[in-house]
C-alpha cells in the first residue's frame, strides 16, 4: 500500500526533483513540468503557443497550502502560484506556476 511515508521515494524516483521553499519553511522536493500547449483555430494558419508550468509537491510537504499570489522558489528560481487546480488526490498536490 502506498502513502506518506513512502513519498519521498516517491518522488526521489523520478529523478528529476528540485527542492522547494515556500513561507520561509525548510525546503522539499517536487517535480517542477514546463510544457507547451499550441492553441489553433480550425487548421487557419497560425495560432497561440502558451508554456505551462505546474509543480508537483507532497500533499503535506507545507504546514499549510499555498496559495494563488504566494512566492515560492523552485531550484533557486523565483515563480509565483498562478492556481490550485481541483485536489483529486490527498497524497499529492499540483500548482501552477509562473515565473517572477
């Protein structure tokens, strides 16, 4: 069975994590993803690319959540939380972020 406990490892798997800090708390880990979505209008040509950047931190990493508006910085880069989308796991929580 997973939980808590085993989140770091979790994490740590990956490979690819960066510590987190966020209301002066110790540092954590989570996944930092930046991908590129490209919005087109019915194959006319052109269209809009927008980067999404979103952060992947234990659910209980912080004494509290962040919240929209709030600074963390991610593997010593400063971003802002743009939103929390719907928590639909407890073990986990996802943020997206922009840089500051």
């Amino acid at each position: 069975m997973f939980g808590d406990s085993d989140l770091s490892v979790f994490f740590g798997d990956f490979g690819k994590e960066s510590p987190v800090i966020w209301n002066n708390e110790p540092a954590v880990s989570g996944i930092l993803d930046i991908h590129t979505d490209v919005f087109a209008h019915g194959g006319a040509p052109g269209g809009v690319e927008r980067n999404t950047v979103s952060l992947s931190i234990p659910y209980s990493a912080f004494t509290a959540t962040p919240k929209p508006r709030d600074a963390i910085t991610v593997g010593g880069v400063a971003y802002t939380v743009l939103s929390l989308p719907e928590q639909r796991d407890m073990q986990v929580t996802e943020l997206y972020l922009k840089r500051a």
